[in-house]
C-alpha cells in the first residue's frame, strides 16, 4: 500500500472524516503534518498544492485534494486503486 501524508489540524471535522475513510480502507499509517502546530508546514503545504484549507492528501507523490475530493475519489471508485490496496 502507499504511503499517506496529510496536511490537518487536530479538530477540523473534514481532516477526521477523510482520516476514517482511508482508515476504513486499509490504510494503518498516515504521516500526519499539523499545521496548527507548525506555520511553515501550511505555508509549505500551500507553495505544494495552490491551496490554504486542510485537509491536503497525498497518495505516494499523488496529490488527491482535500475531503471532498478524497470521497468523490473513492466514490468512482478510484481510491482503492490508487492506494494499490492489495498490491
């Protein structure tokens, strides 16, 4: 399975949600970068993706979006595959 970054701060209720559905996909690990707790990594997170909210996703080098973008993902049902579920 790839590896899984996510930009997120502790109490936005659309980082907890994608959080459970990668978690309710297989994915045991996710790197987890607060930007809440450390200002540069939003700063960075925005030179890296073109965007301010959180969550930012990353699929291996695959940016995925936010939340939204996450579910609708998985909805067509491109989240497994690109997670190499099984793989």
């Amino acid at each position: 399975m790839k590896s899984v970054r996510m930009y997120l701060t502790q109490t936005c209720p659309y980082c907890i949600r994608a959080k459970a559905l990668l978690q309710q996909r297989g994915v045991e690990n996710i790197d987890e970068i607060r930007v809440d707790l450390e200002p540069g990594q939003r700063v960075h997170m925005m030179e890296i993706t073109g965007r301010r909210t959180v969550p930012q996703i990353f699929i291996g080098d695959t940016h995925v979006g936010g939340c939204d973008d996450l579910v609708e993902l998985d909805r067509r049902g491109g989240l497994l595959p690109l997670l190499g579920a099984g793989a």
